[in-house]
C-alpha cells in the first residue's frame, strides 16, 4: 500500500473493545440490607443508605466482593490482595448521592482472558473446529461497583425514578481492544456469559439488563500502529443486537473515510428496530469525575478469608467439562461442546448417562437430535426422568428394539413420561429376533421374489436389501435387520 492508493473498504481493519456491567445476585444490596431483586412495587426496597441521606455509613457486601473474586478467578485475572472503593462524582437524577461508589485505581482484578471458543460465535459464523484455533480476549481489568436507579419518562412530560435498582451491586468487566469482528463480539458476550452462569455470579440475561454492554469501535488502515478515533455505542440489549449495531457501524465508518471524511469521537444509540445507530452526544471534554477514595469505607483485604472463600467455590469450566465428558462418556468433541455450552443441560445429561456411560454416544445422540428437534418454545430440558434415555439407549443398542422402534418409544416417552420398558410393552415393539420365526419371513420373501434371488445369486450384493426390506415389511418393521440380513445371506448362498 503506498500513500498515494486509493484505499478500499478491505484496506481497513477494526478494532472493538468492550465494557459490560454485569448484576451480581445477592441477597441483599452492595452497601445496605435493602433486597436486591429485580421487580417489586417502585421504590419499595430503598432505605436512608441507597437514598443517599445524610449522615448513613454504607457497609459493603461481602457475597458480592466473593462473587466478584470468584469471576476473576474464573477469569485467569489477578487478584489483588488489597483493594478499595472511591466516590465517582458525577450529577445525574439517578443518583442521590451525587457520586457513584465504585473503584478507581485499586480495582479487585487486573488482566485475564475470555476466550473465545468455536461453539460461542453465532450459528451462522462458526468455522470448521479443525481450522481456527480458541482466541483469546485480554481483559484489562474487573470492578465492583454500586447501580444506579432506573428512570422512567412518562406520557404527560414528566418523569419518575425507581431506586429499587440503586445501590445493588453491579460488576465492570472491561475489555483490551482484542476484538476485531462483530462475531468476535457476539463469542466474547456468550463466552463470558456462560462463565458467569457457571460460577452462579449472575443470571447474566442482557434483555432483563442483568448484563449491559457499552461497545468502543474504532477503524485503522490495515498496518496501521495507532488506534483510529474511536465511536462509543450505547443502548444494546442482546447479544445479536451488538453483532447487528457492529456490522452497521463499521460500515458507516468506513463509508465516512472512503467519501473523504473524517472520524469524530462521538456517542452513539443503537436502534434495533430501524437498524441504525444515531448520533447520541460528540466528544464532550475529558469527563473529570473527581475520582477520590471514599473516606466512609476501610479498603478491602482480600487475603483474609475472602479470597479462600471464593476459591472454594470455583466450578467446572466449561472447557474442562467438555474433556470430561468425551473421555468419561465417548460423545464426540462436538458433542461435548454443545453440552458444556449449557451447564443444565450438560447435569441432565450425566445423570442421563450415568447408569451406562458406554451408551453416553447414544443418549447424547437423543437428547441432542431428536429432543431438541421436537423441543417447543422455552422448553430446554426434557420433563422425563434423565434415567428414561439411559434405558432407551440400552434396549436400542442390545437389539432389543430397532432404530425406527426407538424414535417412536422417544416421542412416546417426552410426550407420555412413561419409561421405554414399560412402552415397548405396551405398544407391543418388541424386536423380533427369534430366529424360527424370521426363517419363515426370509423363506415367504425368497419365494415371493425370484428376481432379487437371481440378482443375489448373479453376484449383486445389494439384491439382499430389497429381500430384506421385504421382510420387514412381513415383519411390520419389528424384525431384527441385522440377523434378517444374515439369515438372508446364509440361505440364498446355500
Ligand atoms: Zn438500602
């Protein structure tokens, strides 16, 4: 590339970085008892602390500072031994106090990653597993912070705020600028997602905002050292709805620079129904929050008892789950991805194949395939015991019952909750392996087709499916295929 080329929408790269707030679940808030729950009459769960009234003394929540330990541990981050909180001062109805207590210079983590494994990246976007290897994300840095209160604008021009959401504790997880596609982004929200699930720190639902995300994006020619002027997104609520408000932003910048123009820092909203993001504010100065530690509020040791507390929680991640459940089970990688992806899912299943982990291929095969295909709505866990599919997978793979009887015991079993034996009895599917009795269906079939015996004997092999199809018909579907097949084979070779 010289410098007299014109440059081509190719020529650019992106750079993204990401902000997410995440609400820890606590029972109470971060620095009173007030309840933290999501709901509730407006501004029932407030006191003198979460108001902001003068002379109160707020006492932080120890499960939060847990909670946010353990994530960083599930992170890879450091944990500092020693952090504090400081006061954000900023003015905004939304907050009593007129500065938000949260942590400035001594956050509680520093570094990690999230990374960003195949099965995290939309559907449509997910490469071949054999050909991109697991990205990292870098992760600046984690802090605990208090929420703000909600505010509501009404019909008539006047507005109203609920404090029920003030003061719950609320989690930062800030991002380095590692991610380079809007897909990256949707994988970096479902990774880091998922985690949090499986640590219990928070439901992590972005359309009921217990996870918030702020996008910083900016666009360089490619080669280029020095981040472009970067746009700051705001008001996304899911995690296609980042991938959609990316895709469109990145156009719109590199539109700006093709025609000639010029990047200015702005803030922007993202608007999912017409598909666009608009202009929110342009670059106002530096904001200077006045950051200084809160002098109500001892810093924190984390090094006695909290940090023991939360390493004690630590779970298995998803990562190590997966290779779990291929060596214990023999499901497949791809298997075991889709299961780990899911920590209920991933239980339902142990317990499913747990009374024969030689079968796990099979009940991963029904609960993956045929209950996800027949799964209607929100439904994500069969209503059966998990104990049904081990039974199935073992009445299928010892003959007892053939691939066409299985799928119709499944459907009967999610729809009835009855066990596979007791259907199999009941709807007289039995597979027929007594070999008498398939003798006289191979007989009737060999007489009552001559063509498909000379074929056999003339050498064509597969003549002996069409026989064999015969007898399963004779059979109503319920004869054993593979021993029809041998005794096929053994008498026409007579
Ligand atoms: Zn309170």
């Amino acid at each position: 590339m010289t410098a007299t080329a014109p440059l081509t929408a190719a020529d650019y790269e992106v750079v993204i970085g990401l902000e997410v707030h995440c609400q820890l679940k606590t029972n109470t808030k971060m620095f009173c008892s007030c309840k933290n729950e999501f709901g509730g009459a407006s501004n029932s769960h407030v006191c003198p602390v979460c108001l902001g009234l003068p002379g109160v003394l707020p006492v932080p929540n120890e499960e939060a500072i847990v909670k946010t330990i353990l994530t960083g541990e599930m992170l890879g981050c450091q944990i500092a031994t020693r952090c504090k909180f400081d006061r954000k001062n900023y003015f905004y109805p939304d907050m009593p106090k007129n500065y938000q207590i949260s942590q400035y210079d001594e956050p509680l983590c520093l570094g990690g990653a999230v990374t960003l494994d195949l099965l995290a990246y939309p559907k449509d976007a997910q490469k071949d597993p054999a050909t991109v290897e697991d990205k990292p994300i870098r992760l600046v840095r984690i802090h605990l912070e208090e929420d703000v209160a909600k505010s509501f604008h009404f019909d008539d021009g006047t507005s109203g705020i609920d404090f029920n959401r003030a003061g719950t504790p609320l989690m930062e997880i800030v991002s380095e600028a590692d991610i380079s596609t809007p897909e990256e982004a949707f994988a970096y929200l479902s990774a880091l997602k998922q985690i949090l699930v499986y640590g219990g720190v928070s439901d992590a639902d972005m359309e009921k905002g217990q996870m918030r995300c702020d996008v910083n994006i900016s666009i360089r020619p490619r080669g280029q050292k020095e981040f472009g002027t970067k746009c700051e997104l705001k008001n996304l609520n899911s995690i296609s709805g980042v991938r959609r408000a990316l895709k469109y932003e990145i156009a719109r910048q590199i539109d700006v620079v093709l025609s000639g123009g010029k990047i200015e820092q702005q803030t922007r909203r993202w608007d999912d129904d017409k598909g666009e993001t608009t202009l929110m504010r342009t670059k106002e100065k530096a904001h200077d929050y006045r950051y200084f530690p809160d002098p109500d509020i001892q810093p924190v040791r984390t090094d006695r008892g909290l940090y023991e507390r939360a390493q004690q929680r630590l779970p298995e991640l998803p990562k190590a789950k997966k290779v779990r459940l291929v060596q214990t089970f023999g499901v497949s990688s791809y298997q075991a991805g889709v299961l780990a992806a899911d920590a209920a899912l991933a239980d339902y299943f142990e317990k499913a194949a747990a009374p024969k982990p030689a079968n796990g291929a099979a009940v991963a095969n029904f609960l993956l395939n045929d209950f996800l295909a027949m799964a209607t709505g929100d439904e994500t866990l069969p209503k059966v015991a998990p104990e049904f599919f081990s039974e199935l997978a073992e009445l299928s793979s010892s003959g007892q019952i053939n691939s066409k009887q299985a799928k119709e015991v499944f459907a009967q079993m999610i729809a009835t909750g009855k066990s596979p034996t007791a259907l199999v009895k009941e709807l007289g599917l039995a597979q027929v392996s007594d070999v008498g009795q398939l003798e006289a269906f191979c007989d009737q079939a060999i007489a009552a087709n001559p063509k498909s015996v000379a074929d056999f004997k003339a050498g064509k092999q597969n003549a002996v499916n069409a026989l064999k199809g015969q007898v399963m018909k004779l059979s109503k579907g319920t004869a054993n295929p593979q021993l029809v097949g041998e005794i096929l084979v053994r008498k026409l070779s007579a």
